[in-house]
C-alpha cells in the first residue's frame, strides 16, 4: 500500500500487515497520517490514475502548481514580446531541474519541456529575423552612404566647369569654391590636394591608394574619392573626370566576404 504526504509530496510505503493492523504512521516531514482500510492485498490502483489523484490533490492543497502549463503559454507568448521566450524557457528549466522528483511530475512536467523547446524555436526564428532586419538596414544605409560620394563628385564637376568657364583652366581646391556637402569620403585632385573625411586629429581618414592617379591639368582633371564602409583593408573607390564621367570603380560592399 502506499500512501502521499500532502504537506511534503513523499511517497510513504506500507507492507501489507501495516495497511491491516497500524491505524497511523509517520512521514518523514514528522506529519501523522491515518492508515485508511482497503479492499486487501490485491487491489492495485492504476498508476496513471493515481498520479492524476495525487496531482489534483497536491494542487488542491498549494502543495503543487501547473508552472509547466504557465511557462508553455509564456513561451508562446514570447512570439510577440522577445524577452517572454526566455522567461518561458526559465520557468520550463526550473520544473526539470529546480523542483523535488516528488512535486516534478505534479507540476506539469510535461508542458514545461514544451514551454523550453517552444521558446527556443522562437527565439530562434526572432534572432534570425533580427539578423536579417540589421543586414538590410545597414545595406540600405551604406547604400546612402554611397550616393553621398556621386553627389559630391557630381558638385565638385559643376564647381571646376564654372572656374574654367572664367578663367579658361581647371583649378587645385586651394582656388576653389568648393566645400563638400557630407564630408564622408575623402576626396582627391593630387596626392597632396584632397578635401573630406579627418579624424579629431585633424588627420585624413582614407589615404589614396597607389593604384589611383588624380590631377589637374590646365585642360583636364581627374579626381578620386575614397571611403571605407566596413572597417576592412578595402575601399570604396569613386572616379570622376572632367568630361562628367563618373565611375564607381570599386564598391567596397562587393568586395565583402
């Protein structure tokens, strides 16, 4: 025979000749308990049964609580607020790891791998959501970023076609009218002729790579703009000349393992 404490949740057995012949005995939490009468020897209850008994009445009596069924539904929960999944999936761990064997079961053991497996797939799926949503956005920034140098350049042409118109020859910007309208990239006309990006310093940002020639000559020039989007060893690399002819000669994003 056996009996359920239901202050503790131990599980006390009893030998047949206890079950006839002791009207009481003792759990290990010191709580007194009446043996009741039974059919005899060969009455057995059904053990799933007897676990639901013994669930209804630990709950019945706060012994227990359904902590596996709140954490699944937290954890569903966490589908539409983040920070619920891992809420979830704490209360699933504690009914496996943090309650007595004795309560474990009564506690809704089940739901509660449930609520640690479904948290974990949503957070899965929102991290992987997140992860896409920041490379898109960075794209799209780095993207604008770009467009700043195609419209600087695009000025700079505009400014150098004035000073020729009055004076018959391209200019260095040291007799130009010429301020750039973001300053994000670094902008050359000789190696030692650039205006743009500077550090606190004062010191340029994006030194001219030794592949790329700019210059200015009476009847001609060739400038180069450079910027680094990522923080690598490569960079964005924009061409203008003065017949208008704009190149985006290398495009840093491209060039992104």
């Amino acid at each position: 025979m056996r009996l359920t404490c239901l202050k503790c949740g131990q599980q006390i057995e009893l030998s047949s000749w206890e079950a006839r012949n002791e009207p009481y005995t003792y759990c290990v939490c010191a709580t007194e308990h009446v043996i009741p009468h039974v059919s005899g020897p060969s009455t057995f209850p059904n053990e799933r049964a007897a676990v639901a008994t013994r669930t209804r009445a630990f709950r019945a009596a706060g012994i227990a609580k359904n902590t596996g069924r709140v954490a699944l539904s937290v954890s569903l929960a966490g589908s539409l607020l983040f920070p619920l999944s891992l809420l979830g999936i704490g209360m699933g761990t504690f009914v496996h790891a943090g309650l007595p064997e004795q309560l474990r079961i009564h506690s809704g053991f089940r739901q509660a791998l449930g609520a640690i497996i479904t948290g974990v797939l949503i957070l899965v799926l929102q991290v992987w959501f997140l992860v896409g949503w920041f490379e898109d956005r960075s794209s799209l920034e780095t993207g604008l970023i770009q467009e700043m140098a195609r419209e600087e350049l695009t000025k700079l042409h505009r400014v150098q076609m004035r000073f020729l118109d009055e004076h018959g020859r391209y200019a260095n910007f040291s007799e130009l009218d010429f301020n750039p309208i973001y300053g994000r990239y670094t902008i050359y006309l000789g190696h030692n002729d650039y205006v743009g990006a500077r550090d606190d310093n004062g010191e340029i940002v994006h030194p001219l790579p030794f592949d790329y020639v700019p210059a200015v000559r009476a009847d001609s020039f060739r400038a180069v703009a450079v910027n680094n989007l990522d923080e690598d060893s490569e960079l964005d690399i924009w061409v203008i000349e003065d017949s208008g002819r704009l190149v985006h000669e290398v495009d840093d994003l491209q060039l992104t393992p």
